[in-house]
C-alpha cells in the first residue's frame, strides 16, 4: 500500500490488515515512527472539519510525527498557488506524507498518482473518505466481533455522500449485506446496492448509518424542513424502538440535531457516535504507520494479531 486514497480500489486483505493495526492502537500499542530522527507529515485541507483533521493530529502526534499544520485561507492559495504546487512545496520542505482533504471528486487520487510520497484521503467533495470508513468497521467490528454477514442500512443523502460510497464498497469488500434508504432525489443510481424502505428496513438492520445532509454540495433546493425531513427520512424514537435489540446507531458527524436522528437519541444506549471519534484515532494511526513504518524500531508493547474480521 503506497497511498490511502479509496475503499473501491484497496483488496480486502489490506483492509483487514489495517482493521488488525486499529486493534492494536485501540489496546494500547504504542509505536514512535520518529525514533532517530525527525520526521514530518502535512495535513492539507481545503475544506472544514473539526473530527477528522484534529484525530489526525492527534494520531500523528502520538506516532512521534512533527505535524506540518496548513491553512488554505492563510495561505499561498490567496495568490492563487494550486493544490498541485502546494503539496511539491510541503514534499520539498520535508513532508514524508500528505493526509489531504479536497472538495473536487478525484482530487486527492490524481494527487497522489502525481506525486512520490504518500498521500492520505481525507475526504475528495462526494468521492470517497476512507479513514472515516476504516473508522466506522472497526466500530462495527468491536460491537459484533465481525464485519462479515452484518446489515447495514445506510440512510439520507446517499448522492453527495463520500461517507456512505467509502463504507459501501469496503463492507461489500469484507462480505457485509448493505442497503441504502434515500428521498429519491438523493439515490446515487451508480451504486450497484439495493435501496431499500426506511420503515420495513429498520427493523432488520443491525447498524444503523445516518448521514448529515451535504447541503454545501447541493446545486438546488437547499430549503429542507428538519422536522418533516426527521419524520419522513431521519431516526425518530418511533423508529429507534423497532431496531433489533443489539442494533447500533452511527453517524460520521457533524450532526443536524432533529434532522438526520431525533436529539433524543444522539448519546442513547444505542449510539455509538462519540465511540466512531474515538476510534478515528485509532484507525488514522493504524494507515499513517502502515504507510510510513518502513525500517523504524518498534516501542510498546508486542500486539497478538487477530483474523476474524471477515469470518
Ligand atoms: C464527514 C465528512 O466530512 O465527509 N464528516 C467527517 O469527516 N466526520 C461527514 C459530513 O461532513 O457530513
């Protein structure tokens, strides 16, 4: 693995090699990438987030790395430097990796194909966002001890999101059973999953996947009715009691409150939204070091490997 850039491209056994490395971080592994000398990585992203880019910090941090912070709107991009040039320039001054967020499709693939160090995706406009997907089956994973056989209904704004195209095609890859529920303007029809109805499928369902509303990618219509759109499309109480009793709750947030999922429900016993941040952490460790531990001595403690992600 040279880059981390998409779930539809990566073999299943590179996934699950990276859901084992999670494993390790999440109990307790420690490991300094930065033992003898050191050694930078940039976090590049040219559009907002909170979650994402401070769990890489974090995880960047706690991996020994110095981190290379970018602000695009203070940057050389007022005049007008490009994505292209921006990341030559952190290479030059001696970044070992990229962890690029971008908001035009395929940005951060072509970047990576371009340049020669390794590029990590934190999210391309409505591509892909694998770290957020690596993130959500190791949760899935620590709930029912296996990826493999699960349902998984993945539910909103299917079209514009990077979250929900990332997870299909990885739970696909580890033999998960995915179904998306979505308003009909909203379906992406190039995803090859059935779309299936909220009510009937709820209460099959052993994850329940919430999707903020991308409203920043939408061209029209941008008036949306939170309660209407929490009764027709979002996770009412009503709905929460027909989950199956071991059915978990997860959105990638941010969260609408009372839109995607009733406020009632964002920390029930169910939801494991603030567990998925945890594990963010986790799992940006997990692909930094697969990327970038080439040679380095090892600190901490050894792990034991496990398999059973796809069994
Ligand atoms: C997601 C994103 O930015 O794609 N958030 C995140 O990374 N946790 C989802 C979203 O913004 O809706």
């Amino acid at each position: 693995m040279n880059n981390f850039v998409s779930m539809k491209t990566i073999k299943a056994n590179e996934i699950i090699k990276l859901l084992e490395q999670t494993d390790a971080f999440a109990n307790g592994q420690s490991f300094d990438l930065s033992s003898r000398k050191k050694r930078f990585i940039a976090n590049l992203f040219y559009e907002p987030s909170t979650r994402t880019k401070m769990s890489f910090e974090v995880a960047e941090k706690k991996l020994g790395l110095e981190v290379l912070d970018f602000h695009a709107e203070r940057s050389s991009v007022l005049k007008g430097e490009s994505v292209y040039d921006t990341a030559k320039t952190f290479a030059s001054i001696g970044a070992e990796a990229l962890v690029i967020r971008h908001p035009i499709n395929n940005q951060v693939q072509q970047l990576a194909e371009a340049l020669d160090l390794p590029v990590i995706n934190a999210g391309d406009g409505a591509g892909e966002h694998p770290t957020q997907s690596l993130l959500d089956l190791y949760t899935m994973y620590q709930e029912f001890g296996a990826i493999k056989g699960l349902n998984v209904l993945i539910v909103g704004d299917i079209l514009h999101s990077r979250v929900a195209r990332s997870n299909a095609y990885a739970l696909k890859a580890l033999g998960a059973n995915v179904y998306l529920a979505a308003k009909p303007e909203w379906k992406d029809q190039s995803l090859d999953f059935p779309y299936v109805d909220l009510d009937q499928a709820i209460e099959q369902c052993d994850v329940v996947m919430l999707l903020r509303i991308q409203l920043e990618r939408h061209q029209q219509s941008k008036d949306i009715k939170a309660s209407a759109y929490l009764t027709q499309y979002g996770l009412t109480v009503k709905r929460e009691q027909r989950m199956k009793k071991e059915a978990i709750i997860m959105h990638p947030a941010p969260i609408n409150r009372g839109v995607e999922i009733d406020d009632k429900l964002v920390e029930c016993q169910r939801s494991r939204i603030f567990k998925q941040m945890e594990n963010g952490v986790y799992a940006r460790m997990a692909v930094i070091h697969q990327l970038l531990n080439k040679g380095e001595s090892r600190h901490g403690n050894d792990y034991q490997t496990m398999f059973a992600y796809a069994h």
